[in-house]
C-alpha cells in the first residue's frame, strides 16, 4: 500500500494557482485511474483505489500548506506505512514549467510545504518535482506562486496533468523510466522517430556514345565534280 500526497491550499481561492499543482496532479490521477469519491479524513480530502498492482491512497492535506505534515503523518501512521510508502507531489521554482523530476530524500530546498513533511516524518520519502518556473526574483516568488496560471499555460499543463495520470499506474509499480515516459508522450517530448530514409537520387541518363548518322548524299559523280569547281 502506498499514499500519493498532493500539496496546495484549501479552497476556491488557490485552486487554480501554481502552488496547487500537486492538488491538481492527484485529482487528475483519481480522474483518470477509477478512484472512489474524495471524503474528509486526517485533515484533509482521502479517496482510495488501485494503481498498477498496489492500492494507493490520494491524499490532499487542507490544514494549509505550511502544516501539511500534520495530515501526512496522521495517515501514515493509520494506515501503518513508512516514509518509503509516500510520495508527495509538489510544485517546484527550480524546474521550467512542464518538467518533471523524480527525488527521494534531501532537503526541502525552503518549500514550506516539504519543510512541515520533514518535521513530521522525516526526510526519506519520495517526491515529483513539477517545474512551475521561477519568476526572476526572490521577492517576487510568494505572489508567484499564489497566482493563477496564465492562459497561456493552459495546453501545456494539461498534458502534463493527462501525463501523470497516464504515468501513475507505473510509479505505484516503481517503474520510473515508464512513469516519465508517459508524461513525455503526452507533452511531446518522447524520443522522436527516425526520419525514413532519403530515397537515392535516380542515376543521369548515360550519354549516347553512338555518333549521329552522316546526312546520305545522292548526287551522281558528275555532280559531285562539278560542285567541286563551284
């Protein structure tokens, strides 16, 4: 049994900002994969289903981003798991938005988020890093990440969201390479096919070595002695 974790902010204030893309990952997941419905548990929204050959529960803590270990924790401990079992999907400043990478241990690089997961179950679990971009400047990050995608992120992140949804099943089975290999099939950015080969240029036509026929002369002798004196 494992637990996939999204990070984000309760409520219809946040549901559409950058910082909620961990909420939005797993309801794609729960969408897309056959879960049950969402109901409230361990301070946060729960629903349960399977995964390639494991069940896996979703969870999205609504204690707010800064207290996320709180309900994280509580389920872990439920449901009798180690920090092995869980795997937190989350935004991330340092990636270009679409890119996705795959960690497990370290630091929390300042996320408030992961910062509240390491206070309560330590350090050891898994992450998918989902690149949101970085808006330049450090004092710029907090309204960064607290506002709405643009529109224009509108195709990209949907992909991205079919993509994770599509890799699920694989990252329950441990399976990274395929995991990320289904987001790239659906963001465009899978290995390209090789270009058929060029056809072979047809040959020049050989010139015709035979030399054109002499024009036939039919004059008599006379004629032609005459022409001669001509």
């Amino acid at each position: 049994m494992q637990i996939f974790v999204g990070l984000g902010n309760p409520g219809g204030k946040y549901a559409q900002t950058r910082h909620n893309i961990g909420f939005m990952a797993v309801d794609r997941i729960a969408e897309e994969n056959g879960f049950g419905p969402w109901k409230a548990k361990f301070q946060g929204q729960l629903t349960e289903g399977r995964l390639g050959g494991d069940k896996v529960v979703l969870l999205k803590p609504e204690t707010f981003m800064n207290l996320s270990g709180q309900s994280v924790g509580e389920a872990m401990r439920f449901y009798k798991l180690t920090p092995e079992d869980v795997t937190v999907f989350h935004d991330e400043l340092d990636l270009a938005p679409g890119k996705v990478k795959l960690k497990t241990g370290g630091g929390h690089a300042g996320h408030n988020g992961l910062r509240s997961i390491h206070a309560h179950i330590g350090e050891a679990y898994h992450r998918v890093r989902l690149g949101i971009g970085h808006p330049g400047r450090k004092e710029l990050v907090s309204g960064y990440v607290l506002h709405d995608f643009a529109r224009a992120d509108a195709e990209w992140l949907d992909d991205l969201m079919r993509g994770l949804a599509d890799g699920a099943p694989y990252l329950a089975d441990g399976d990274r390479s395929r995991f990320q290999n289904a987001i790239a099939q659906r963001m465009g950015t899978g290995k390209p096919e090789k270009p058929a080969p060029k056809p072979k240029a047809e040959a020049a036509p050989k010139a015709d070595s035979t030399p054109d026929p002499e024009p036939q002369d039919d004059r008599s002798p006379l004629q032609k002695l005459a022409d001669r004196f001509r």
